[in-house]
C-alpha cells in the first residue's frame, strides 16, 4: 500500500509536469537533415517543439539502458548455474558483524 501512495505521489505531478510542458511547447519548428541546402532541405518535417525534445528524452534513456544492460553482461555471466535436480542448494556463508 505505501509503494502505491509513493508512486502516486511521485507520477501524479510528474504527469502534470509533462502535460503542461508539452502545452506550453506546441510551437512549431521545422527539423532538416540536410545541412547543405537550408532554403530548400531535401528532407524536412515541420512539428511541435515538445515533440524531438521527447524522442531525443525517450532515445536518451533507451541508449542508456542498453548500455548499462550491455556493460554489466560480465556480472549476469558469472552467476552460478542453479543446482541440478536431487542436489541441495549450497549453504549461505555470512561475515560474522564487525
């Protein structure tokens, strides 16, 4: 229950956050990839401001969670195969306190 009243309480405003965000940024820019011909892009899409900053956001994280997936792979690797059937699991060993 209180994992619940904690999420709430954080997405609430953070949906808030980003509709108003995205109300205040509707203005329109236009995005080109072609560098060489400004005045006439071979390739250009007109679009709401808020609409590449939440793509770069949502490529941003996307990359990120590859690569902190990709870069802990060693420590997913060197886990232990599970015990095979008939066989107990092996015991826990713990540092006594210090």
């Amino acid at each position: 229950m209180l994992r619940k009243l904690v999420a709430v309480i954080i997405l609430v405003p953070l949906a808030v956050a980003i509709v108003v965000f995205a109300v205040a940024n509707r203005q329109d820019v236009v995005i080109s990839f072609d560098p060489f011909d400004t005045a006439h892009p071979a390739y250009s899409r007109t679009t709401w401001l808020f609409v590449p900053i939440f793509a770069a956001l949502i490529i941003g994280v996307v990359i990120g969670g590859v690569a902190s997936w990709l870069g802990q792979g060693k420590w997913r690797g060197a886990e232990s195969s599970p015990p095979r059937a008939g066989e107990p699991p092996a015991p826990l060993r713990l540092r006594p306190p210090a």
